[in-house]
C-alpha cells in the first residue's frame, strides 16, 4: 500500500481534488439514473452504520451511502439507526423485566449491555410516544461510544454477519465523509451521502438524557455544521432526509441560508394506513406535528402553507395517509422538498397469504404477502408534482419479498424492475451490488446507457480501501485508532 501524509491540509483539500473526466460532470450525469442507495451502507453483508458497511456498498458500485445520524452527549453526531444502543424487555407500565436476574436484551447494534463500565446508563424513555429500554446514544460521550463495538441488528435473518460482532467501531458523520473522500481521492470515483437525522423533535424539544435533564440538541444543526467543516457541500452528492417535517423546513428556510449551502431535501414517509401507532410503534405518524398539536403550538407558523393542506388539520393524530394528496405534494415541493422517500408497501399494495410459501426452494416458507396488483396514487402525485421519488427498502432475503400478483415469487431483482417501470428515481437497498446489477439490467432492456459512475470498483480491494481509511482516520482523531 502507497504510504500517505495524512494531515488536515490534506483532508480539507479533497473537494478541491477534480476526478476523472469520465465522471465529474453536472449532477445529469455525475450517477447512473435511477440512483442506488446503499441502505445503512451495505447492511446485507456487514454489521449496519458502519465504516465497514459504508466501504463495501461503495465498491459493489452504490452512488449514494446512507448514514442514520443520533448525538452524542457532547453533541457529536454519530450512525446508529436509532439512538437506543441496545434494547431490553419493559412491561406494560415501563419497568425493565429481568431474566436470571439481568435485564433481557432485545436487541442490540452494540456490546454496551455487555459492559458492566455503563450499567447505570440503563434507562426507559420515551422515543416519540413509545417507550423503550436501553441504553442511549445522548448518555455518552463520544470518547465512551469509542469504547463501544457493534453487532449484528438481525442475527436470525443474517447470521453470516455475526462473525464480524465486537470488531467495528461506531462511526462519527466526519467519519463517514472522510471515507467518501479517501475513496475520491485514491480512485477518482465520486459517491453521494444520503444522511437522515434521526428524531429531531425529540432531541431539541421533548428528550431527557439519563439524569433528567432535558437533551435540547438540534441534529439539523449539527449536520450542517459537519458538512460544511468538511466541505462537503456539493447538492449533486447529498440528499437530508427525514420522517419529520419541522425540521425539513427549518433546514431549508434557516440552517442552510445561514451556512450559505443548499442541498436537496426528502421527506420520508411511515405507513399511510395507521397500521403502527403510539404508544407501542410510531411509524405511522409524523412525531413532529403530533408533538405540536398537543403542546398548541402556532402550527401556521411552523409549517407555512403545509398546515392548510393537511387533510382534517394538523392534530395528535395526523398521521402520513393525511398528507399524501396531490395538493399536499406540490405545497411540499414548492416549500421545501425535492423528492419523497416512501415506504414501499404504502404504494405496492399487497394483502397476506393464507400460508407462507417457499420461494427460493429451501424447505423454509417465508414469503407471507402477495402483491394484489393496486399501486396507490400517491406514487403519481409525487410525480406529477415534479418530485423525485426514492423508496425504501429493498432486502433480498425471502422473508422480506413477496409473491408476484399472479403468486410466482419475487426476486430481489424483479423488485428492482417492477419499481423501475413505475418511475422512481432511484431505491434503497441492503444488497447494493444486487442493486446495480438490477438497475443496469433495467437500462439495457430499455435501451438506456451505463454509468461509470454506478459500477463496482473491482480494480480496489475492500482491504485496501480499509487500510487507507483507518490511517487516515487515525491521524486526525487519535479515538480512532485501533
């Protein structure tokens, strides 16, 4: 391996660096379009939000790497999907259930329920209407998240991914764009980052940390910052998203102007059909406006002329399917948003089977819907608005596909056509070169161009990639070193 200099002139310098002249180019071309997302990096194949997943969706040729964004307790912001660390059991009214005299794990993205050091940061809270045990993101430091390693999410769905349990540290948003910038610099290629901040109501407004005390940590804020001490501000290589709208528009109208940096904003979408509501889930309604109507705050001046089209007003139980109409989405993209990210199943209407079916041959029958054929309006509607459109998620495990309307089985590569003939503009998924081998299969049949800008990195090895990351991490933050 090429021995480097790294030092902070040089980092800072990156987005100086021009890439090959066969990929930098404006943002028509910069991806191959539709765009593949590498959900939580490439989650299928390594531990999620981490550097290592991040790295290896970018060599299977993933244009955009998504990092899920919580704060520290000293306001760093760090990729973990939730701020919960670990889960463990609670009951009916909140109190953690023990097993042999410890607290039952439920689930985990780290060691932190193995570590006796933070035992008394065990906590119950509650996470936009829902309570949760565990130990949480806002109750460490990031010198003490440092000391943490993570695990497998899903171990029953992928265990494969187990053997890499207690070797990968738990990333700060710095470090995931020094990665996209060790991979610029050493091999011409651009990627884009994707980041979400993760309930930012309940860290500025709602949320307490372990003593109390309230959080009041602004996430938007903190993103902004990172991008722009980085230098990272390109809008042809990011996209915010959130599933809250307040801080969508406050993104828009106040922290971007101030930083003097615009970039594309996506308002994500839960369940339109109040299938999962507070207090046991929340993926139905958006916790922003919830928290607003009950607290009677001036909800016109929060969210301008959104607040006029949302269907019976904004209460505590709007929830997404009020905000889903034509009229909705042009207010949005006139306000603030470029694109929307829907859960998929709120489009690709699907109803369950009588019994599972074995879809891959295996003896285990896992698929438990059925695709009826209806795809919901709201797909058009964005469209017509002049929205982009990017789903979530595309996982290629049996238990997460479906059957075909006329019942032969779905594969993961026929999701990707089937969402593609629809028009969206590009997916997330947790299998990125199963992705890119979809969406450029779907380019062919219609005739379409390939990007070079979309294709695996074969001529880098994922060691590589990694060595240089590492040192490079390390002679900026000495907490990085291994």
């Amino acid at each position: 391996m090429q021995q480097r200099s790294w030092t902070l002139p040089l980092i800072a310098g990156f987005s100086a660096m021009a890439a090959p002249e066969t990929i930098a180019c404006a943002q028509g071309a910069l991806f191959a379009k539709p765009i593949v997302i590498a959900h939580r990096g490439a989650s299928g194949y390594r531990p999620e939000h981490t550097i290592e997943a991040y790295a290896f969706g970018i060599l299977q040729g993933a244009d955009f790497i998504e990092p899920d964004l919580v704060p520290t307790s000293d306001g760093h912001l760090i990729a973990r999907h939730e701020n919960a660390l670990a889960t463990v059991a609670i009951d009916s009214a909140g109190n953690i259930v023990l097993g042999g005299g410890a607290p039952i794990v439920t689930s985990e993205t780290t060691n932190v329920a193995h570590l006796p050091q933070f035992a008394n940061r065990l906590a119950v809270k509650s996470v936009d209407g829902v309570l949760i045990g565990g130990w949480f993101s806002e109750d460490f430091t990031l010198a003490e998240i440092k000391t943490l390693r993570t695990r497998e999410r899903i171990p029953g769905v992928r265990p494969a991914n187990t053997v890499f349990n207690d070797q990968f540290q738990v990333p700060t948003i710095d470090e995931v764009l020094l990665l996209v910038r060790v991979v610029e610099l050493i091999t011409g290629r651009q990627v884009g980052i994707y980041p979400e901040t993760k309930h930012p109501t309940y860290f500025e407004y709602e949320g307490t940390r372990v003593s109390g005390a309230l959080i009041g940590i602004d996430t938007s804020r903190l993103l902004v910052e990172a991008l722009v001490r980085n230098g990272f501000t390109d809008p042809d290589r990011i996209f915010i998203q959130s599933f809250e709208f307040q801080n969508l528009i406050e993104l828009q109208n106040v922290q971007m102007p101030a930083a003097g940096i615009d970039v594309p904003l996506v308002q994500l979408y839960g369940d339109i059909d109040q299938c999962c509501l507070q207090p046991f889930d929340g993926f139905s309604r958006p916790y922003d406006m919830v928290y607003n109507a009950l607290m009677g705050s001036n909800l016109q001046a929060i969210y301008g002329t959104l607040a006029g089209v949302v269907r019976n007003g904004i209460t505590p139980t709007t929830h997404y399917g009020d905000i889903t109409s034509q009229r909705a989405f042009l207010t949005m993209r006139g306000l603030y948003a470029e694109g929307i990210g829907p859960w998929k199943n709120s489009f690709l209407r699907r109803g369950p089977l009588p019994a599972p079916v074995d879809g891959n041959g295996d003896g285990v029958a896992q698929i438990t819907s059925a695709l009826n054929g209806r795809i919901d309006p709201l797909l058009a509607y964005a469209m017509e608005a002049g929205l982009l459109v990017h789903p979530y998620t595309l996982r290629a495990e049996e238990n997460f596909l479906t059957l075909h309307a006329n019942q032969v089985p779905q594969s993961i590569t026929g999701e990707v056509l089937q969402l593609l003939s629809l028009g969206v503009d590009g997916f997330f998924i947790d299998q990125p070169d199963l992705g890119v081998a979809g969406r450029d299969q779907f380019l062919v049949l219609n005739g379409q161009p390939l990007s070079l800008a979309g294709s695996a990195l074969v001529g880098l090895e994922y060691e590589t990639l990694m060595a240089e990351f590492h040192e490079a991490a390390c002679a900026l933050d000495p907490r990085s070193c291994r």
